[in-house]
C-alpha cells in the first residue's frame, strides 16, 4: 500500500480521472496490480505498464538501489566479523537470465552453443538479500571475468573516493573491504575465494565456511527468480522490489546496539588507473 499511495499522490498518471461523461477510470489499484502481475507471472512485453516503471524507479530508486551509506558498511563490517570475515560487506557473483524475446540476429551473440540467449545479472548481496550493487543486459556468452572488467563495482576505489576500513587479518592490518567469490574470479585483495583442496582442519574449516556465507548472493538470486518471472528490460523494477520488502526486516537489525567500526574516508584521494587494481592476494 506504500507503493499504491507514493504512485497515487506523486505521479499524474496513477492519480483518479474521469472521462468525458464524467465516468471514472481505471484505478491506480488497478493500474498497479496488472503490472505487479505482469512482473510476477509473465506475459506480453506490451502489457507491463511503462509509467508504473518509471513511477517506481523516480520515487524509490535512490533509497533502494543506494551504494552503501557508512551507516550501512558498519553494520555490514559487524555482521561480516560476527560471520568470521572481518572485512566483508557481501558476496559478489553472476546469474543468466533466460531472454524470451531474443531478436534472431542476437541470438549467436547472447547464447552459449545451443543453448538458448541469456543476460547475465552481476550483483552483490549482503546476508539480509539487500542488493546494493548490479549490473545488467551483459550478452550471455560472457563470464564472470569478463562483466567484472567492465562491471563498475569498483570504480570508488579506482577513484579514489572509497571508505578507508581498517581490520586486522593474522596479525596484518588491511584498509579496503572485500566481497566473497567463487573459484572462477582473480585473486585480489578485494575478492577471497575458498581453497579448492584445503588440507589440513583450519583450511578446511575456512573453506567450509566461505563457501556458506557466499550462499547469500545465490539465494538473493534464487528470490529474484521466484518472485518474478521476467527480468524488467531496465532491471532496476525487479531489484527495487526484494530491497523494499527488506526494509523491515533490517530495520531491526539496525535497531540492536551495534559497535562502532573504524571508518574513514581519505582526505586527498589516491587516484588508482583501473589496470592497477588491488591485485594483493590476502595471505593465510
């Protein structure tokens, strides 16, 4: 009802009319629902209604599509520490999503062999299913490295401007946080990976455990499609929704007493090119 009363208030379209015979017209109840069930169900690509699209994204994109504030890398650094990853502020990965409607020449392009055409979503999710970062309508015959290089997930730093974090690992202090992969991304400072072959009862312990803790960007995905069944061309509309349906949830979250974490943004920024990225593999 919070989206129906915003849409209904704050964009002409949603708001009451009536015609020429003083008849009234479709309700912004109504208007809503029929593109909620496009989105949910499938269906013609000219049935979803484009200003509901745009009414969602001008009134709730900023909130909910957000980078993260320092309010929110402090409880995400706590959470992490708690988890046994000081440092962490998500799990980072990629997911294909079908494109029914795939024009014939694309299709070499956006399909793998015979497989039918693809996007991929890159996306990072922290353990709530908050989505704070995405990057979408990649060609499916891409992989993960691929969208990473062209990904913009790292461009603060690159910039310059990212949050210093400070956080000891083994006895060795470290100033950028860092996002839990799978096997398939570089080993950079910023991405941890789990030991393929761990010997040994500690190594295996680490593993064991990066590997469940970076279940939280699959099961994000595993929401994404269970709840809609099309992929909005813009994405962004079915992004919004899981993070607005989280909203209460971690508002209790951050209701709990949560310790300050050592945050600071650097005075004079450190330009960084983007061949130069933290390549500094975090040791055992």
């Amino acid at each position: 009802m919070r989206i129906l009363h915003r849409l209904s208030t704050e964009v002409p379209y949603f708001q009451p009319t009536q015609d020429a015979t003083g008849r009234s017209g479709v309700s912004p109840l109504q208007k809503c629902t029929a593109a909620i069930r496009q989105l949910a169900y499938g269906g013609g690509a000219d049935t979803i209604d484009e200003y509901f699209t745009a009414g969602i994204i001008h009134l709730f994109g900023d909130q909910y599509l957000r980078r993260p504030t320092p309010e929110d890398l402090q409880r995400l650094l706590y959470v992490g520490e708690e988890r046994g990853f000081p440092g962490m502020i998500g799990s980072i990965n990629c997911m294909h999503w079908e494109w029914k409607n795939c024009p014939s020449s694309w299709k070499g392009m956006y399909s793998r062999g015979t497989e039918k055409p693809t996007l991929v979503l890159e996306a990072v999710a922290s353990y709530d299913l908050w989505i704070w970062h995405t990057f979408f309508r990649v060609p499916g015959t891409m992989n993960d490295l691929n969208i990473l290089d062209r990904s913009l997930v790292f461009d603060d730093i690159i910039d310059g401007i990212a949050p210093e974090i400070n956080f000891h690992v083994n006895g060795r202090e470290y100033h950028l946080a860092y996002y839990l992969t799978d096997g398939i991304y570089l080993k950079w400072a910023t991405l941890i990976q789990s030991i393929r072959l761990p010997q040994g009862p500690k190594k295996a312990l680490f593993a064991k455990t990066q590997e469940s803790v970076r279940k939280d960007v699959e099961r994000a995905f595993g929401v994404l499609q269970a709840r809609f069944a099309v992929m909005n061309e813009d994405h962004t509309l079915s992004v919004i929704f899981p993070n607005l349906m989280k909203e209460k949830e971690k508002e209790k979250v951050w209701s709990v007493h949560i310790p300050s974490v050592c945050l600071q943004i650097p005075a004079i920024p450190l330009i960084l090119r983007k061949e130069f990225r933290m390549n500094k593999p975090i040791n055992d």
